[in-house]
C-alpha cells in the first residue's frame, strides 16, 4: 500500500533546492500555470498576442494551453471576444479545501452577528500569493453600507488584515510571507518589526483606513494551533455621525471576541498579547 504523505514529507520536498526539483519538470503544465498566473495579476485581462508576448513563448503554443483553460473553465473571453481573464474556478476550487471550509463554517456565523450588532459590515482575509486574499464577507444591515468584495485582494501593506497576518506568525514564516509580497521594501523591515510588535502587543489593529477616509480598520487575528494567523477578521468602521471612540472601542471588543471564539472552534490557540 503506498503511504500518504506526511506533513514532513511536504516541508521536506518545499525546501529542496530549485534545482533538484527540475528532473520532475511538466513543461505544458508550468505553461498552464504560467497563464494563470499571468492573469491573476491582470484583472482586465490579456488578448492572446500581450500572454504570448509577456510569456516569452510563441502564439501558436499559447492559443492551445489558452483554449484548453476555457475549455476547463479557468479561464474566459471578454465580452468582446478579445481578451482572456481569469473566471471563478480557482476560487471555488479552493472553498473545497477542508481548512477553508472549516474556517468559513466557523467563522460566518460569527460574521454576520457582528454585523447585525454592530451596523457594520465584515469581512474574512487570508493570506494568498503575496497579497490578503477576502474569503468571506456579509454586509451591514440598513440602507448604507461599506464593505470589501469577497474574492477581492488587496496588497498586503495596504490592509489591516494584512498587518494582522503578519504580526501572528513566527519570524521563519514571517520572512517567507514577505518574500512573496510585491510591495515589500526589504529596507522598511526594522520599522515594520516595530509596527507589528505593537500589534502582538494589543492582540489587534484599530487604525484609520490605508485607503479610505471616514474608516476605521478594526481588524483580530484568526490563530491556528501554534499561535499563527491563518485569517484576519476585519471591520471597516464607517464613522457615522454621532459616533464616538468609545463607540468604536466597543465595537473592537465585540470583534475580538467573536474572532478568539473563531480560533476555539477550529483548535486554535488562545490569544496571549
């Protein structure tokens, strides 16, 4: 009987050097792959000739993996027929995932009484690529609302939950996290390091927006069973008129709770600031 792969085995075959690994190579697969990814850092799309162009490969190899990906579903053409984007197929893919189902299970009960207590919206981040990647998301109760599309990303140094996810984390997986950020200037790490302290320190983010006036960035960590981040659990506060601090002092309190009762329910630590 072949045995299944252990946890060990996986870290084992990641820290092998690049080069030990080429002898197992799929060269049409890396080209599929290359295509997705491609994509994925182009939201409005690619016509056939700007893939193949960018890729460095001819157009005829890159009509065939692009047909083949439509035909699977991962890819579409647009409305004009003219460039190729990237459909929901990977999302979907990933919410089949165990980990990330158990997570969203947990966490979107919690979520949506958040968001009726409180009259604000919330959202579910996890980290994805270099970038917060929003996994769920429910919308404030009432007319007006603010809220982070699910499935968007944002850059991570733009983002509460992206502070959080770095702040709970070892300084091993903390490095290999920001090595994969594009925005990432090795030369702001020691303020950087200082920043998040600080967040350990409280156990959460209560900042203004990175990007939006009017907001307030509330945002706990989710923590797996070592104490790392695994999600964020974010409120955008929208100060509304007659809000106080204590308004939004409140509403961090509500949010950490709900997020600590998160991290229980999957077998995550508790949160020691």
């Amino acid at each position: 009987m072949t045995r299944a792969p252990t946890a060990a085995d996986v870290v084992s075959l990641q820290r092998r050097p690049a080069r030990q690994l080429e002898k197992y190579s799929a060269p049409a697969l890396d080209k599929g792959l290359d295509i997705l990814e491609l994509l994925a850092a182009h939201p409005d799309g690619l016509s056939q000739h700007e893939v193949a162009r960018q890729l460095g490969r001819s157009v005829g190899e890159i009509f065939r993996m692009l047909a083949t990906l439509e035909r699977r579903g991962y890819i579409a053409q647009s409305d004009q027929g003219d460039r190729y984007v990237l459909t929901l197929r990977m999302f979907a893919i990933s919410h089949q995932h165990p980990p990330t189902r158990l997570l969203i299970r947990e966490a979107l009960p919690r979520m949506q009484e958040v968001a009726r207590a409180l009259g604000q919206s919330c959202h579910l981040a996890v980290f994805h690529d270099g970038r917060v990647l929003i996994v769920a998301q429910t919308d404030a109760p009432g007319a007006h609302s603010y809220n982070v599309r699910m499935g968007a990303q944002v850059p991570v140094f733009q983002a509460s939950s992206g502070m959080i996810l770095l702040a709970f984390q070892t300084p091993a997986v903390r490095d290999h996290m920001l090595r994969e950020c594009p925005d990432y200037d090795p030369a702001e790490r020691e303020k950087l390091e200082r920043k998040l302290a600080r967040i350990r320190r409280k156990g959460f983010e209560e900042v203004p927006s990175y990007q939006v006036r009017g907001i307030y960035n509330l945002s706990c960590p989710i923590l797996d069973f070592a104490g790392g981040a695994i999600a964020a659990m974010t409120v955008p506060f929208v100060l509304r008129i007659g809000a106080t601090a204590e308004d939004r002092h409140a509403a961090r309190r509500a949010l950490s709770r709900e997020a600590a009762a998160v991290s229980h329910a999957i077998g995550g630590a508790e949160l020691t600031p």
